[in-house]
C-alpha cells in the first residue's frame, strides 16, 4: 500500500477534509506546510515572525525556509511510517528539494493525489461559504482569479510528477466519503 504520498487540489476541491481522512486510514502523519507556519506565526516563534512577512503579503515564503522546514519535519520519527504532503512541493525547486530530501533516505515518493473539480461548481461552493462566512470581498471575479492562480502556480509541479508517472487523479466532487473511497482505491490502482 502506498506510503509517501502528496496531495495537490484547488481552493474549495475539500483537499484539507480529504487529506485528514486519508493520513487516518493509512496510519501516516499528515504535514501542511501551511500549517506548520501558521502554528508558528500565532506562537511568534522565529520561523513564524520570518514567515509572517510573506504571508501577510500573500507572496510564498522563501524556498530556503520552507525547505529546511519540511527536512527538519521529514527527519521526526513519526514519519517513518509514511506522510501526507499537503502544500508542499508548490515550485520545481521545491519539488527538487524534496526529491533530494528523500534520496538522501533511500526513500521513494509513491503518488501523487490530484484532486480535481469542475470550475463552476467551485465557484458555486466558494461563493456559498463566502456568503456563510460574510467574507463580502470574495466576489465570483476574486473566487475565479484565485483558482487560475492555483492553476499557473500547480502546473509545473504536476507536470513534473506526471512525467514521473506518479499523479493518481481524483475527482473531488460528490459526498465525502464517496471522494475519499475514489482516492483510497486510486491509490491501490
Ligand atoms: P492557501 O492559503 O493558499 O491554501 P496554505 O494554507 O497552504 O495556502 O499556506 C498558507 C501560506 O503559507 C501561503 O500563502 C504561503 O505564504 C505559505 N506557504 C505554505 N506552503 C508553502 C510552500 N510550499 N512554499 C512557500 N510558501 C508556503
């Protein structure tokens, strides 16, 4: 069964919901790089105030940062059992990184889950939540700017993988379980 995995999915395909599940089933410790910074932020610690000042910009940390992170993490012992990348690699220097990280630990990457969802029912799902949270700034133009966003910035990353013949896509659309069965037999394919 499938260990070392990644996960790649667009604002509003349930990837945070789906990545719990999955970590929960196959016993592996999930890591979201965004997370981590952002425990780190709300706890000030040095990472966290160096972090900060991109992330209040809305630009990436620096590689250099982000990398030494996810090593460090990569070098607990939880993880010798397994991971879930979430947000991390989001750059083809950040996908080299890793892929050193892990030859380093004669270890290999096993898939890649992407998770996809039709355009328009994303922006129906965005604009629905916005509407619950009040978020009035998340108009249909923001919602569909930031998807194409997310697009741009994954394409390098999943083509890479892709010629690797590592991405197992997924269609993220339908009931919770129903998705998280969809990745559960993709990744026994
Ligand atoms: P989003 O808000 O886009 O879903 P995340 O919650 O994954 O993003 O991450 C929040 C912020 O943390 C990002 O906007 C970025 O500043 C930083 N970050 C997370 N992962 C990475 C990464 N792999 N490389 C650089 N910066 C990252």
């Amino acid at each position: 069964m499938t260990k070392r995995l990644l996960i790649v999915g667009p604002p509003g395909s349930g990837k945070g919901t789906q990545a719990a599940r999955i970590t929960e089933g196959l016993g592996v410790v999930a890591i979201s790089t965004g997370d981590i910074f952002r425990a780190n932020v709300k706890e000030m610690t040095p990472l966290g105030i160096e972090a900060k000042k991109y992330m209040d910009r809305g630009d990436y940390v620096p590689d250099s940062v982000t990398n030494s992170m996810v090593e460090d993490r990569l070098a607990q012992d939880d993880v010798k059992d397994g991971f879930l990348l979430d947000g991390y690699p989001r750059t083809v220097a950040q996908v080299e990184f890793l892929d050193g990280v892990l030859k380093a630990k004669g270890q290999d990457l096993d898939a890649v889950i992407l998770l996809t969802a039709d355009e328009d029912e994303l922006v129906k799902r965005l604009l629905k939540r916005a509407e619950i949270e009040g978020r009035d700034d998340d108009t249909e133009d923001v919602i569909r700017h930031r998807l194409s966003v997310y697009k741009e910035q994954t394409a390098d990353v999943v083509a890479a993988y892709r010629d690797r013949g590592l991405v197992r896509e997924v269609d993220g659309l339908g009931e919770l379980d129903e998705v998280t069965a969809r990745i559960m037999d993709a990744l026994k394919a």
